[in-house]
C-alpha cells in the first residue's frame, strides 16, 4: 500500500494545547512503559560516537518520549551527553516535570518552538527524532487511553477532562495512530529519500528495521558527516 501523507491532529496549530499535551503525555507514558526503543541503543551510541557531538538535540519531542529511559540506557553505553528537547509546541507541563525529576539532569526542553524543517544553527549537536510509536493495535487505543490516562505523568486535571469527560484524547490517539500508520516510510521509501538530498554523499547513511520488543520493528535512519 502506498503511504498518504494525511493530516494528524497533533500537528495542527489550531489543536487545544491540553488536548495535544495529553496526547503526547499519554505516548511518552506507553513507549517508557514498554521501554520501546532500547532496542536502538547500540546503533544510536555508535552514531554519536561517529559523529563526535557533544549534545544530543531531540525534534518532534512532545512529551519527552523514550528519553527518560534512553539518557540512562545510553550514559550506561559511555554517553553521559547533555540533551536538549524541542518541539514545534512545546508542552510545558511536560518540561516543568523533566527540569524537576533528578534522573534527567542533563536534559532540558527547549522553551520556544522548535521547527524541525528549519532548526537554527545556534541549535547544534547530534539530532534524533522518535515519531513512529503509532503501532499498537489501534481499535483497542482508545480503550487503553481510558484505562491508563490518571497514571499518565505529570498529572494534571485538564487530561482527565480531555479524556474522560470529552473523549478529545482517546479519539485524537485513535485517528492519529492511524494516519501514522499510513503515512510511515518504510526502508525503500527511506533510501529514496536519502536517494534524493542535496549533498547526501558527504554523509554516511545507515538505514534498516532493527527487531523491537513487540511485534512491529523499529525503522531507522541515521546520518553522519563523513570525515
Ligand atoms: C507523535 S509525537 C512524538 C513525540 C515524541 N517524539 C515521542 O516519541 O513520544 C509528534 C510530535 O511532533 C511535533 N511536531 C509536529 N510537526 C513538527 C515540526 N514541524 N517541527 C517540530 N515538531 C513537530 C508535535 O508537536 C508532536 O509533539
């Protein structure tokens, strides 16, 4: 199936901001649970150590993601990095909870919008972008939503009323676990694009599914400058 690029409601400015920050909340809740990227340590360890930066600039970050576990995961590889985590709207209730949390020393949210097509250069270090959790049995999301939402850290109110009273949160993971879905690249599609950019031949590219701890693997794209 070719993929479509449709319109996920997370991304569009109109979209009340309590609503997309549960949403993002309740994302980064499921992948720490499943620690779902662990896999991808070795690969991403490698590639900074290519690379030689000495910060980590997240993109897309919404809710943090995987880097509550990840830091740890990765300062246990040799990569005691700070990292930095951006987002074209960015959530402050969830940087507020990572600046206060001491095993995330090291990692700060950027306050103003970041937008990851246009990054500025005073934003240096090595960039990751974790977007494609959206795999999970999607019929059942909302339901998993229902059950989860009052564990979904930090607590706020505002996420019980987007959920539970208007079904704004279970409804927007539902429609946006779909559209991801259907607008994932997969491997082919990636060399393609890798294929197509400018210049691409003074970076060294390394692209592939790595196996996951559930049944959809992880789709990589990793690019460094050649020396
Ligand atoms: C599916 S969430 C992923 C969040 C996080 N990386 C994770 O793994 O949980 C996608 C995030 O991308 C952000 N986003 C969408 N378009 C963006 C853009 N052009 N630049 C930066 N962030 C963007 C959204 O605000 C949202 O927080």
């Amino acid at each position: 199936m070719p993929r479509l690029h449709l319109v996920e409601l997370e991304d569009l400015p109109w979209f009340p901001a309590p609503v997309r920050d549960a949403g993002t909340g309740y994302l980064q809740f499921m992948i720490h649970a499943g620690d779902a990227y662990a896999p991808a340590i070795p690969l991403l360890a490698q590639a900074v150590r290519r690379s030689g930066a000495t910060r980590l600039v997240d993109l897309c970050s919404g809710g943090g993601g995987p880097w509550r576990r990840l830091k740890g995961e990765l300062a246990a590889a040799g990569l005691d990095l700070p990292i930095l985590l951006t987002d074209k709207f960015p959530n402050p209730g969830a940087a507020d909870a990572i600046h206060g949390n001491r095993a995330m020393d090291g990692v700060t949210f950027h306050p103003t919008p970041v937008d990851a097509r246009h990054v500025p250069a005073t934003i240096g270090g090595f960039r990751t972008m974790f977007t494609a959790f959206h795999h999970f049995r999607m019929l059942l999301a909302p339901f998993i939503v229902l059950l989860l939402m009052p564990w979904v850290r930090p607590f706020r109110l505002s996420n019980l009323l987007v959920t539970y009273l208007i079904p704004l949160v279970p409804l927007m993971i539902l429609w946006d676990g779909i559209v991801s879905a259907l607008r994932t690249y997969d491997v082919r599609e990636l060399q393609s694009l890798v294929d197509a950019v400018k210049g691409g031949e003074r970076f060294h590219w390394d692209l592939g599914e790595l196996p996951a701890k559930g049944p959809i693997p992880i789709t990589y794209l990793i690019g460094t400058p050649r020396t």
